[in-house]
C-alpha cells in the first residue's frame, strides 16, 4: 500500500518538476515576470517531493533493508541490486530532495525574476537529475 502510494507520487513529481524546470526556462529566456503561478508551481513541487520523501521513510523502515543493512552490510553492498533500493536510492533522494529545498529557499531571497527562474531551473535540475539516476527502473517499469 505504501509502495504504491511512493510508486504513484513518484510520477507525479516527476511530471511537476520536469513542468517547473521547462516554465522556468522558457519564462528566463523570454523575460517574463515572475507570477504567483510562477511560485505556486515551484512550491507544490516542493511539497510533492517533501511528501515522497516522507512517504520513502515509511516504505524503507516497514520494509527489511535496513535490518538487512544492520545484520550484513558487507552482503548488502556487494549486491548490486540490493545495494541500489538499501543505500543508493534512499541516500541519492534525500540529498535530491535538498536541493530542491535550497533551490525554493534561494528563489525567496532573489528579487531579480531572471534570477529567480534561473535558481529554481538549476536547483530542481540538479535535483532531477540525482532522482532519475537513482530509481529502481526494471521494478517501476515493471508494475
Ligand atoms: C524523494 C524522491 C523519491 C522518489 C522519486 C522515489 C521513487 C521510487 C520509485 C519509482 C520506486 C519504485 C516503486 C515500485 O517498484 O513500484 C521506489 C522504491 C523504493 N523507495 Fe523511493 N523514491 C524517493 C525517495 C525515497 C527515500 C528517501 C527512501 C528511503 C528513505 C525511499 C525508499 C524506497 C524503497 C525502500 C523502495 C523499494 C521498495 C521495495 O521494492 O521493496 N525512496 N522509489
């Protein structure tokens, strides 16, 4: 149940970030104010990805990688695809998740629109880029 729900937000923040990323761009390039629209796409992003990573705490103690981590993590890490759902993922997507953080953060502060567009592009980029490295692809995609 919980897999599922993190499965499901997974698209939707993807789709959110990759809309705030391209909006963000386009709005820099043609020098476009930045709206309340603007701020409530980028903030809902945040949110979705703050709710995933809460979401992926539930997933990752009621499930065994930790204990399994706990009791052998030398078996762990020299299993490839252990390694990615124990360590990897978790730790990718938090740090993916802070970016996103810093990036919303920073916006707050800038008063420039260019500026602003340009930090959220950058700080959500980064943090997409560190996602899409680490998702278990073959089980995703496999249902
Ligand atoms: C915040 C961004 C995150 C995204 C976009 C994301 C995305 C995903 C996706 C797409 C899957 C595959 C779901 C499936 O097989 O149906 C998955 C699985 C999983 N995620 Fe995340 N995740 C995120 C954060 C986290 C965090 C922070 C943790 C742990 C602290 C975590 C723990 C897990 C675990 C343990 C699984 C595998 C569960 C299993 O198959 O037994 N995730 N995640």
């Amino acid at each position: 149940m919980l897999l599922m729900f993190h499965s499901l937000l997974a698209f939707a923040l993807l789709a959110l970030l990759i809309a705030s990323i391209v909006k963000s761009l386009l709005s820099a390039q043609n020098n476009k104010p930045f709206l309340e629209t603007d701020r409530k796409v980028a903030l809902f992003t945040l949110i979705a990805a703050h709710t995933q990573l809460l979401l992926g705490f539930l997933v990752y103690f009621t499930s065994t990688y930790f204990d399994m981590l706990k009791d052998d993590a030398k078996a762990v890490m020299a299993d490839k695809a252990l390694r990615l759902l124990a360590v990897e993922h978790p730790f990718t997507n938090i740090l993916a998740v802070v970016m996103i953080t810093i990036g919303f953060a920073a916006h707050k502060k800038l008063t420039e629109d260019k500026a602003k567009f340009m930090k959220i592009a950058t700080f959500y980029g980064l943090g997409l880029i560190l996602l899409l490295s680490r998702i278990p692809w073959n089980q995703w995609m496999a249902g």
